[in-house]
C-alpha cells in the first residue's frame, strides 16, 4: 500500500509538472499588474509584467509613437512627412542599432507567438490605410482630367517599365552578376525595377494630403495619373495571376484539356469572385452609402452603427480578397474608393480611425517591417553597386518619361518637374513590397537593406524640393481654359454664385436669371452659403442635395437660400441646375471653400458679392464688411476660373427682369469695352445675355483718336477688334445688341461719359483689368478706393458719379503660364 501510495504520488507530481509546461506555453495573454497577488501559481512568479503578450504588445506601441512623434517633431520644419519618421523609428530599432543577443533585440524580437501577433496587427494596420486612403479620395475629381492624365500615368509606369526592361535585358544585362559582386537573381532584378516604376496611388494620395497639395490642380493630375497607372498594373496583375493559377490547376490535374476543367476549377472562381465583389462594391455598397448619407440629416453626424458596419465588411473584403490570391489591401482600398468623400459619412470614418491608424499602427507596421535591416551587412560599394544601379536607372527613366507628356502638354516648367518628383515618390507601399518579398525569400537580406535606406532618402528628400519649387499661391490655378470667352457654344455654363447674407439671394437669382438659360443654353449653378465658424472644432461643407434637411437642431440656417433657389430651379425646369451648400468656415481659409468647389465643378464663372450692400434708395451705406472685402480679394487671386464682383444697388422702379417685363419695359444692361483679356471676358457674358428678349444690351466701345487713326500692329488690340467686329456684323443668332463707339483721348473724359450714361441703365457690366495702362484711365488709378473692382467698376460705384446701377465687374481666369 505505501509502494501504492507512493507511485501515485509520483504520478500526480509527475501529471502536474506536465501541466505547469503546459501551461507557461502559450503564456497567458494578461499580466496581474505591476505588483501581482501572493496567490499566483510559482511558476508565473518569476515572469516580468512585460513579458505577457499584451503589455508587451502596448509597451511596444507605447516604444514606437514616442519616438517616430519625437522625430517628426524636428523634421516636419523641414518639410518632411510622417511616413519618414516612422522609417527612422523602425531602423533605430532594427538590427542596425539593436545587436543580436542583446536585451533590446530580445525585447523587439518576433519570435514564437510574438510573430503571429505582429503580423496580425501590423496586416490590419495596412488594411486600414488602404482604406481610409480611398475613402479620402474623390473619384469625381479623376473623371476630369482627361487625356492628359492617361498620357501620363501610361506613359509613367507601362513605358517606364518597357524601356526600363529594354535597359537591363540587353544593355546591363550583367548587372548583378559580375565577378566580387553580389549575385542577383533574374527575379530580384524584375522585381525591383518594377517596384521602382510603379506609382502607388495611395503614397501618392497621403503625400499630397501632408502637404495639402490634393485640391490643387497639380495635385488632381498627379492622383488622376497615379489612378491610371495603379488601374493598368492592377488588372496587368490580376491578369498574371490568374494565368499562373490556371496553370497551376491544370499542373495539379494532370494532362487534361483545358475544355474539361474551365467550369468549376478554383481559378475560375477566384477570378469570378473578384469581378462579382468589385460589381458589389459599384452598384450595391456604394448606392448603400449614398442611402445612409441621405437618410442623416443636414448638420448631424452618422450613426455609429453604420461606421461599425462599414468596418466589418472592409475585414471581410480583406479575407475575401486573400482567398481570391490578390494582396488583402485592394478589398478595402475598392470600398474606400465606393465610400462617398466628404461630410457626412466619408469626414465620419476619417475622424474616427485616421487618428489612431496613421498615429499608432502604421508606424507599428513600419517599425516591424524594419526590423531586419540591417547596416552592417554593406561593407563596401561592391556590396550595393549594382542594387545602386538599378535603383538609379529606374529613378531616371520615370522621372524622364513623367516630365516629357507633361511638357507637351504645355504645363509650366516647374511644374513638370513637380509633378515627376511626385510620381517618383516612394513610400509604404514599396517598403511593405519589399518587406513581403524579403520574409518570403524572395530577396537577399543586402537588397532588402539597400532598398529600405533608397525608400527613407527618397521620402526624405522629395517633400522638401516639392515645397521649394512649387508656389502655393497657385494652388488653384487651372492648366485648362475655363471662361466663357472660350466656351464652346451652346455648351452648359456652370456657375459658383456665393451667397454672404440673405440680402444678397434675390440680387444673385436675378443676376443668374440674366444669363439666359434655356434648353439649348443651360445654366448649372452651384450656391455656396459661406457662415463663419463659430463653436466647432472644424469647418464643415454641407451639400443640400445629398443630406436631408433639419433645421430645428441646427447651429446654422440656409433654408432660406435652399428655399430661394429651389424655386429658381423650378422656374427654369429643365434650362437650369442647382446644387446648393453650406460652408461653415474661418473666414481666413474660406476663399479655399470657393475656389476647391469652383475646381470640383469645373466652374466658368465665380460671382461674389460685394462687401458694401446700400439702402434701397442708395443714399446710405447699410453694411460695410473688412472681412468679405478680403475674401474677395483672396479669390480674385486664386481662382481657378474667371470671377466677377457684384455691386447690387436697387434702381426705383425697376429691380429685377421680371418686374421690368411685367411693366412692358426692358432690362436695360450697358457693357463698356475699354480693351484688354477681362473686356473680352465681360462682353462674352453680355453676348449671351442678349439671347434673352427681356434684356437690352448696349456695347460702348472706347476708342481713342490715334487708335481711330492707325491701324492695329499689337496682338491684344487684334483680339479686341475681331470680338466687337462679330457684333458689329450683328452676327449672332437671334441677338439683338445695341453698339455704340465713343472718341475718348484721356481720362477725364472717360469720367464725363460715364456721368452722362450712369442713371440710363441697370446694370453695367465691365472688365477689372488690373495692372493694365490705358489712356482711357491713365491718372485715375491713383484715385481708386476699391482696387478689386479695377479703374472703372470703382469710378461706377463712387459718391462722386452717383450712380444707382448695379455694377458687375469681370475679372477672365488667369491661367498658369
């Protein structure tokens, strides 16, 4: 019995023993604290808190963000972004600077359990970049561009990667495999020179969002070009995937005919699989999200319901485009792109997660992804000579084949140069290539090293030379024509008309009625109310069109603009389009509001109001606005198309089109052409103005007694002569134009016509041309009091001239050169 007794002692001991290995491994996921209970078991006494899955885990993240934060802290002053702090952070903590064996290369080691946790948060983590970086984007703003961009994304990755082939393959084909260099395998030299051609649509998107160039012109052609080469690589792709997986089927099958295998074989299916999911992400997800952004009213947030749902079928997408063997990013990054931009839903999403995924867990998958580079492997320049080389070359033929459409395309110098550098940025998209490549084997540990270091010069150099060579201040500047002198005709001319206070809707509604919509000649006009931002964290646009309409709870009002311009709508059915928003806004940063919409919407025509309104019999000054004078002038400045200024004053007796025809009158409209781009501007708007029977349209031409002498030798003179030569002739069809020239040889007597002429009209209709000599106005621009309305828009308005017109001064687009 005691013999009995003893081996069972021995077995219980032995089976605890058992367990408590078993036990320890997997460790328990969460520590007991800094100060653990007596009661734990013995064989967790002697473990660290931080050497617990978790803590380790957050003490990691905790490691990361401080340091890429204190990085980017001093680097950010000197132009760089992010993603080049989370490069520093990650090689401060690779194999570079942590030796093997050593506590710290112990602590930030992924072995064992650590490896798949890593993975797994870092994988998520580059899910969701993907897919907040579609959803930022505008697809809207893509469809634009044209064939410029087409020329360019092709021409930057599809023949970049053709001559770049053409280079290695038969003139450097012993690159690489020269005796006392490193060897590289065929694949390694495809597989870089690929990567260094390609142009990753979201690196680009996320620099150009850093250095808030995406609403620029500039920025637009280079996401559209990034898009166009990303499309062709990504169905080039899935192409060559497909191939390799049929092969592969019909490898595993044995000889048989492809006939036999096509219906039902796995490739088929993966290949059915992708066309049906991108099918659902275009006519079903995306429908989806416009019915959730409807159904939230104007000024209230999305429900979190949504956003979590949203989230659940991004991770789903992600499983489903792993299975299907395409990367795990391209099913989010398909529905962010399908996730509309902007409030609600779109600024929603970003809000909520852009914080933590770009704070926190990208620069963890950067700092994982970096662990094994490695510098002390590159002992001499014979260990990355030819790594060297095939980087450099690459770098040269796509900046080179970026820079040539775009130049003749006549894009300003400095601009092509921009636009290449962007395209050739380098980011998390190549560093992530590179580290899948080199954990599969697919690359040497020196090329993964040499490549990484390529990726943190390249990102740091290329922010700063972008914000050196291109100018801010022409953010917004168009490269295409967009006025009315250069319209096609009968084309649709689309309109930005900004609303500033509620006096301002019936003077804009009659102004717009001014132009003559019709169905051959259709107007689209996009109503902007602009309120200042007060009690909110961040400016909000609001589109009516899209939200539905809540103004009990709402901090601001625009239904009587809605309202307004509904009916509007409805007066004109089917001669007219509104689409009207709200921008609450800084007033400092509201002329961006403007101009990004008028952008977005590829606008001929801003019309401001002006920031003097009168009394209704012109006598006193009702308000007097230092804000929206600057704003004006912001927008004059910046504007991506042709902007007027409009100066309302009431006429007794005769106020708006309709009032005039009702008393069997005519809108009387006088255009006065001195001469010059921003005349021809104004008098392209008064010749469509004269389609409407209501409106008259009278042409005072200025012509001086040398002009009348001589014949015209200056190309700006030639323009003028041929505009007011087609209505002379009385060419247009259906138009019923006044003309009238007046012998002017200096200023002051362009001021005693204009006193003689300035109660005959309701409206005058003029060009600001700035900076402009003339002899009509030589000495009157010292006596300017507004110089955004130019010489004679500020003569017009004067007390002196007491004229109770309104006053429309034009300024044409003004176009990079």
């Amino acid at each position: 019995m005691e013999f009995e007794g003893d081996r069972n002692v021995y077995l219980r001991d032995t089976w605890r023993e058992q367990n408590m290995i078993c036990g320890i491994l997997p460790i328990n996921p969460s520590s007991s604290g800094l100060w653990p209970s007596p009661k734990i078991p013995d064989h967790r006494a002697n473990i660290k808190f931080y050497d617990y899955m978790f803590p380790h885990v957050q003490i990691i993240f905790l490691i990361v963000t401080i340091l890429w934060q204190f990085f980017h802290f001093f680097l950010k002053r000197l132009g760089m972004i992010r993603f080049t702090s989370h490069m520093l952070t990650g090689i401060l903590l690779s194999k570079s600077f942590l030796k093997e064996n050593t506590p710290g290369r112990k602590f930030f080691s992924t072995e064992d359990y650590k490896e798949t946790l890593f993975g797994l948060v870092g994988a998520c983590s580059y899910m969701m970049f993907w897919f907040l970086m579609g959803v930022k984007m505008d697809l809207g703003l893509i469809r634009s561009t044209g064939r410029k961009a087409v020329a360019i994304g092709l021409s930057s990755v599809l023949l970049s990667i053709t001559v770049c082939a053409f280079i290695f393959f038969l003139i450097l084909r012993d690159v690489g495999t020269k005796k006392g260099e490193p060897v590289l395998n065929f694949f390694e030299i495809i597989f870089i020179y690929l990567i260094q051609c390609l142009s990753s649509f979201p690196v680009i998107g996320n620099l150009l969002f850093e250095l808030k160039l995406q609403n620029s012109e500039l920025g637009r052609l280079a996401m559209s070009s990034a898009v166009i080469s990303d499309f062709s690589t990504s169905i080039l792709s899935a192409i060559l995937v497909f191939i390799k997986e049929l092969k592969d089927e019909r490898t595993r099958l044995g000889s048989v005919f492809i006939g036999d295998v096509i219906v039902g074989n796995r490739p088929m299916k993966r290949a059915g699989t992708v066309v049906f999911f991108v099918c659902f992400a275009i006519y079903i997800f995306r429908p989806l999200m416009f019915f959730i952004v409807k159904r939230t009213p104007s000024g209230h947030p999305v429900k979190k319901f949504y956003v979590y749902a949203i989230i659940i079928l991004v991770f789903g997408s992600a499983i489903l485009a792993d299975w299907c063997k395409q990367s795990i990013f391209m099913g989010p990054f398909i529905l962010g792109l399908a996730v509309p931009h902007g409030p609600p839903l779109g600024s929603a999403i970003v809000q909520k997660f852009e914080s933590v995924v770009f704070g926190t867990f990208l620069p963890f998958f950067v700092a994982t992804s970096a662990e094994e580079i490695d510098t002390s492997i590159l002992q001499s320049w014979i260990d990355f000579k030819s790594i060297f080389i095939i980087v450099s070359i690459s770098f040269v033929v796509k900046f080179a084949l970026t820079t040539l459409p775009a130049f003749l395309y006549g894009m300003p110098a400095n601009d092509c140069l921009a636009l290449s550098l962007i395209m050739s940025f380098k980011g998390i998209f190549e560093f992530g290539a590179y580290g899948y490549a080199y954990q599969r084997g697919t690359i040497q540990p020196v090329t993964f090293t040499v490549l990484s270091l390529y990726i943190l010069f390249n990102s740091a150099v290329i922010p700063p030379i972008l914000k050196r060579i291109y100018d801010p201040s022409r953010m917004y500047a168009g490269y295409e024509k967009r006025n009315m002198l250069h319209m096609k005709p009968n084309s649709e001319l689309r309109i930005l008309s900004c609303i500033y206070r509620t006096d301002d809707i019936r003077p804009m509604i009659n102004l717009l009625e001014a132009t003559c919509p019709s169905r051959e000649n259709p107007v689209a006009t996009y109503v902007l109310h602009l309120m200042e931002l007060v009690g909110q964290a961040s400016p909000v646009l609001i589109s009516h069109r899209l939200q539905t309409r809540n103004s009990e709870n709402a901090s601001y009002n625009s239904e009587n603009v809605v309202v307004s311009f509904e009916q509007f709508h409805k007066d004109f059915f089917g001669s007219v389009f509104v689409s009207t928003y709200t921008a609450l806004s800084v007033p400092k940063m509201m002329h961006g509001d403007i101009c990004m919409l008028a952008l977005n919407n590829t606008t001929s025509l801003i019309i401001l109001p002006f920031h003097i309104t009168w009394s209704a019999d012109g006598s006193a000054i009702v308000s007097d606005s230092k804000m929206i004078r600057k704003l004006n002038k912001s927008v004059l400045d910046l504007s991506p198309c042709s902007v007027g200024i409009f100066v309302y004053r009431s006429n007794n007796g005769r106020r708006t089109i309709k009032e005039t025809a009702a008393n069997f009158s005519s809108y009387q409209v006088c255009m006065l052409f001195l001469g010059g781009k921003d005349d021809r501007e104004a008098l392209s708007l008064a010749k469509r103005m004269a389609r409407d029977s209501r409106i008259n349209i009278t042409v005072v031409s200025l012509i001086s007694s040398e002009q009348k002498a001589n014949q015209a030798t200056d190309w700006d003179r030639m323009l003028d002569l041929e505009l007011l030569r087609a209505v002379k002739s009385n060419v247009l069809a259906g138009a019923d134009i006044f003309f009238s020239e007046e012998v002017v040889n200096d200023a002051n007597q362009t001021s005693q016509l204009l006193k003689s002429i300035a109660n005959e009209y309701d409206l005058f209709i003029v060009g600001r041309e700035k900076g402009r000599k003339s002899v009509f106005t030589e000495g009157l621009e010292e006596w300017s009091e507004f110089e955004e309305l130019g010489v004679i828009g500020d003569l017009l308005t004067s007390e002196d001239l007491n004229c109770q017109a309104s006053v429309l001064v034009i300024q044409q687009q003004q176009q990079m050169i």
